[in-house]
C-alpha cells in the first residue's frame, strides 16, 4: 500500500473535498479555556503568578527573567563564527526584502469633494516576538519577527522566548535577537510570557505581539487580542505545504519537500496536487525511499504523512488551483512548466515558491521572504509577517469651508436617518448659521 494516499478528482464528492481541507481541531478550545485563568491571574497578580505558572510548566522561573547584556555577549563569543556568517547573511537579505515592503508604504494625498484626504503610516510603540524555545531552538524565528519590526521603525521590540533547563536561551538565539535589533530578551514563554508581555511586567505593556507559538500560545494571543488589549499577527497552527505539479516535475524533488514539511511534527499537512497520476505514485515510492535513508525522526514524518498528508490526481491545472485557493496553504510550491504563468491563478497562500528549485527551506531560512505564515485556511483573509504588520495606517482630511458647505445638506438627511441630526448634524449646522 502507498505510504501517500491518492485520490482521483472523481473522488471528491462534497463531503471528502471538506474532510481533506479541515484543520480544526477540539484541543483549540480546551487551550482557549484552560489559558483564560492564566491571562488573568497574570494581570491580577503580576509578577507572582508568572513564577508559579513558570514553575509549573517549565519547573523553574529564570533568574534573571531578562537576558544581561553580559550573558548576550558571552554567548556571541562561544558561537562558531560560521553560523555567525550563516545567519548574518541571511538577516541581510531578510532586512533588504523587509526594507524594500517598507518603501512601498509612502504617504499619499488626493482630492476627493473638495477636501484633501491622505493617509500616512506610523509604527506601532511597542511589540513583543514570541519563538519557540526550551529544548529546541528557532533563532531564524529571532530575524523573521524582529527585523520587520526594525525596518518599521518600532521603538520598543522584546523577544519573547522559553530558557531551556538551565534558565538559559541558546547562544545562537541570543546572537541573532542582538543582531536584528531586538531591545530586550525575557526568558519566558507559553502563555504565561505572552501574559506577562502583555501586562508590560518587564517593560512596556506589548501593543502588538507576533510570532508562532503552541496552542497555549496561540489560545493566549487570540484572547488577548478578542479582549482588545492587544494586536496580534494571526493565529498559528500547525505547519503545512501545499504542492502543486505537472509531469515537469521531478518526483525526488517533490518528496523531499513533502518530507520537509512533515519534519515540522506529526500534524503537519504535506499535500501534492497534479495532473500526472505517475508524478504521484513515482513521489510516494520517493518518500518511502527517503525515510528509509534518512531515519531521524521517521515515526514523526510516518505520522504526518500517512494520518495527514496525500495527493490528488487532478483532470486539469484550474481545478488543481481551484482547491489549493479553497484549502488556503500557508506554503505554496508551484512545480510546473511555467509557474510564473501560473502565479496569476494564485488568490489564498501564505508565501508561493516558483519553479523546480524553491523549497519551502529557502524561505524558511535565507532568501529573505517571512517564514511566519498563516496557517490553518487563514490565509484567506491573513498575510504573513511583513513591515505592515507592525505599522498604523492613519488617514487625514483638511476640507475647505466650501466643500464642508457642499457637504452640509447630505450630511442633515443622512444624521437625520441615523436619528443623529441633533449633535452630528448640528456639528456642521453651527459653522453655518449665521449665514
């Protein structure tokens, strides 16, 4: 049997189309409940309640919570200077990418009735960065959320992320925050640290916090957000890719993109849509092949692949792109003889990788697009991280007694059947009166 399911397109009838494209999950609203009591026993007892839930889950509160700048510059001089080199070129050229989105918000004006309408952009005070951390460690996570940030002209960023054992972030880590500009580091993750940021304990209060998470951190994010006190980038779930391909492709290529995907964690979709039902089973035999020769983390990928993943043979590209614009990926890989062509059939993605040679692991790591992505069919109405996520849009108007006086009647009837007319119509009722 196939280690990747294949379906036909025949095969999706209304309720199997549905089941391949669900991403809900029932631990979501367990973690919504259960992070509740911790936003708010954060904000009661400040401090206090953020040592006891980090005791709790993490089996010890950092001392101290904040990194040092000695304990930075001790860790940049035990970091082997080529992953110095690594990560210093491909904050470049994320910092590049990021500057150039930054151009493209400029001020505008027009006229519109008369009056002078315009907007400008303005960045926001304060933001915290979540990355993922104890065990494991993200540190392109660190130049994804905190260079954008830079570039928007944020004036206070924290990085929030969980020490491991030893109370201590990895060298790495510390070195790309400093790099990228981050102000401040706090050692404290999960729901409590978004908790904690939030509530301003170890600096200013965040306005806006970014970044992946677990469930519990992305369950402390939403509330936060639903309550108003915060901004948030978008909710996180798990990682996914979408792969769509014509019998250009090459199925060892495929596989290991597909494979790549599922290295994230069992639940990790890696989805091949194609015309060729070769492609298909040619791939399959390629994952087959791949976890047998690369065996690290193999009953992870197995999961992922058999329990979350499969292909779809499809009769024609449009309807290939028709289903990968419904399932919204946050990775999109356009495998096929012209896929800047292609591009245009593009509605709902996270990011789209052109071409037989854009793995998701380019973005991901080094060509300078954001890999903090939406997931989880968000990216129908989402965008990923960019210089805009941290900005403010305010719009202005400077209007003329004449254009106000054009305005003056509509404004009577339209207050008057919102029943407002007594103070909204007044309002430009009085600068006439006299006349």
């Amino acid at each position: 049997m196939s280690i990747l399911r294949i379906y036909n397109q025949s095969d999706l009838n209304e309720s199997l189309r549905k089941k391949l494209q669900a991403r809900e999950s029932a631990e979501d609203t367990q973690a919504l409940s259960s992070v509740q009591s911790i936003l708010e026993d954060v904000r009661t007892r400040g401090i206090e309640a953020v040592k006891h839930y980090s005791e709790k889950f993490d089996g010890f509160y950092p001392e101290p919570a904040l990194c040092t700048a000695e304990e930075i510059e001790a860790g940049e001089k035990r970091l082997p200077a080529e992953i110095k080199e690594a990560f210093s070129k491909a904050a470049e050229n994320i910092r590049a990418f990021h500057d150039f989105q930054k151009e493209r918000l400029q001020p505008a004006r027009t006229s519109v009735a008369g009056a002078e309408l315009g907007f400008f952009y303005s960045p926001v005070e304060n933001v915290a960065v979540y990355v993922p951390g104890g065990k494991a460690q993200y540190p392109s996570s660190v130049l994804m959320g905190v260079i954008p940030a830079v570039a928007a002209g944020v004036n206070n960023i924290m990085l929030l992320s969980p020490a491991n054992d030893e109370g201590k972030l990895s060298d790495v880590v510390l070195f790309c925050a400093k790099m990228a500009g981050a102000n401040s580091i706090l050692k404290i993750g999960g729901a409590h640290g978004v908790a904690a940021a939030a509530a301003g304990l170890y600096g200013p209060p965040a306005e806006l916090i970014v970044g992946p998470g677990n469930r519990y951190v992305t369950a402390a994010k939403t509330l936060l957000s639903a309550s108003g006190r915060i901004r948030i980038d978008q909710p996180a779930g798990p990682s996914e890719v979408i792969v769509i391909a014509d019998e250009t492709a090459n199925p060892a290529f495929v596989a290991s993109d597909l494979l790549s995907q599922a290295e994230h964690g069992e639940d990790s979709p890696a989805i091949l849509l194609t015309t060729s039902r070769t492609l298909a089973e040619q791939t399959s035999k390629e994952i087959e092949k791949g976890l047998e020769e690369r065996p690290e983390r193999r009953s992870m990928k197995e999961t992922s692949i058999r329990d979350h993943s499969y292909a779809i043979v499809f009769e024609d590209m449009e309807e290939a792109f028709r289903f990968s614009n419904e399932y919204a990926p946050e990775h999109l890989e356009i495998c096929t003889k012209d896929p800047q062509s292609d591009l245009g059939k593009v509605t709902a993605a996270g990011s789209v990788f052109l071409g037989h040679y854009a793995p998701v692991a380019l973005g991901d790591y080094y060509s300078g697009t954001n890999h903090v992505l939406p997931t989880g069919g968000t990216g129908r109405m989402y965008s990923g991280l960019g210089v805009e996520t941290y900005m403010k849009r305010i719009t202005f108007q400077h209007p003329t007694r004449e254009s106000l006086r054009d305005a003056w009647k509509p404004i009577q009837i339209m207050s008057k059947v919102e029943g407002l007319e007594h103070e909204h119509g007044h309002s430009v009722d009085v600068r006439f009166e006299n006349e």
